[in-house]
C-alpha cells in the first residue's frame, strides 16, 4: 500500500551475507511486535487521529553465539484509521418520504464526500448531519443509494452506503354505479376504481365490512329494515 492506510502489512527479509548458517533471528517491529522469523510479515494499526510512524530493526547471532548485529530497516509509516459510516432511523416509508442522516463516521478524517441523491456523484463534503427528503409520484418504488466518502491526509479513503426506499403513495379514481331501481332493494351496485402505485384493494361497506378485494367488482346492497338506509 504506497499511501500506508491502516491496517498496513509490511514483509521483512533478512537477506544474510556470509557463514550465518544456524543463526538467530530476532526482529522488533517498533510496535510493541516481534518475531524469530528470518522473513517475517507484520501487520500495523494506527487507532490515532494522526500519522504513526515505527522504526522496525533487525537482531541477528551468529551461530556459535559469538556475534550480534543490529540492523535498522526503513522507517514504516501508517496513516490514521478511518471509518465511514452514517444512520438513519427509517429506511422504507411512503411518499412523500423525510428522514434524518446523522454523520457517524470515525477516525482522523481530513475530508467528506456525500452522494446525497443516489446519481454517484459526489455533490457536498460537509461533515453536518442533513435531512433526505424525496417524493414519488409514479406506480413503483425507487431506491435511491446513498453515499459517504471520508479520506485522512494521506489519500486513504472508506466508503459507505445504504439504500432508502420511498414507496409511492397509492391513488384511486373510483366509480359507484348503481343499476336497476334506485328506490328498491335488493339494489346492484358496480364498483370500478383505476388504481396508481396500490397492490392490495379493499372495497368496504359502512366502514366495517369488506365486500370485495378485487378493483372492479359488483355487489348487492340490500334493506330490510322499515327504513330508509344510506
């Protein structure tokens, strides 16, 4: 990794010259790591806000245990965690859909990069909380995919994303159209709705009963009471 994100692995080899034969390998990898391994590979983790740098070195005895060497390597420089990542409390819900998006990102961030309308182009990079809002006015759903690109100072950069769901919010036209006579019972009733963004239909007499689940439909409505009834 030539920018040196965390988590940053790094392989050591040892590369002896001359009569080393059963020599002994001690390697301390500046962060509290060590290994007996001639060609070692150590893994590096920076959880500060700021650039961490190690300096690695090499012990080497000969072996007759007569000869130590001690050996620096190049200096290993790990740039700060970083972690993208935002919430929102309601993710589905029926136009017109608003919801708020709280920031939760982590680590020594340098720079933000909202995609705030789902059309992968990163359009704000204010680190604010902000509201979603959107509506939709066709028959189906639209997922919109939301967006958040934090970056530390040494180019590393995370991402993270999550779908938001706004259904649309069904309509109906509908038409009552009673034939026969109107001053008799039984009376036959046709029921006709057109039916925008809805996939369940329910029709229902006196606010209680439901008649009939399909959008056309034709019922009978009948009194047999002493009594007028609506």
């Amino acid at each position: 990794d030539v920018n040196g994100c965390h988590p940053l692995t790094v392989n050591f080899r040892a590369n002896p010259i001359g009569n080393y034969g059963t020599a002994t390998f001690n390697w301390d990898f500046g962060d509290g790591g060590t290994s007996a391994s001639p060609d070692p590979s150590h893994t590096y983790t920076n959880f500060t806000n700021a650039l961490a740098t190690f300096a690695p070195y090499l012990t080497m005895t000969d072996q007759y245990n007569d000869f130590t060497v001690t050996k620096p390597t190049a200096v290993v420089n790990v740039q700060p965690y970083i972690k993208a990542n935002f919430a929102i409390d309601t993710v589905q819900g029926c136009s017109p859909f608003s919801v708020q998006v709280v920031n939760n990102s982590l680590g020594g961030i340098s720079s933000y990069q909202w995609d705030k309308d789902g059309d992968n182009v990163w359009d704000d990079s204010s680190p604010a909380n902000w509201i979603f809002s959107r509506t939709n006015n066709g028959a189906a759903p639209i997922t919109v995919n939301l967006k958040l690109r934090v970056q530390n100072l040494g180019g590393c950069f995370n991402i993270y994303n999550q779908d938001v769901v706004i259904n649309p919010r069904p309509t109906a036209i509908v038409t009552v159209n009673p034939t026969g006579d109107l001053n008799c019972s039984p009376l036959t009733v046709n029921l006709q709705a057109n039916v925008t963004g809805g996939t369940n239909h329910k029709w229902i007499l006196d606010g209680a009963n439901t008649v009939s689940n399909l959008t056309t439909a034709s019922i009978q409505v009948e009194n047999n009471t002493a009594t007028v009834q609506s």
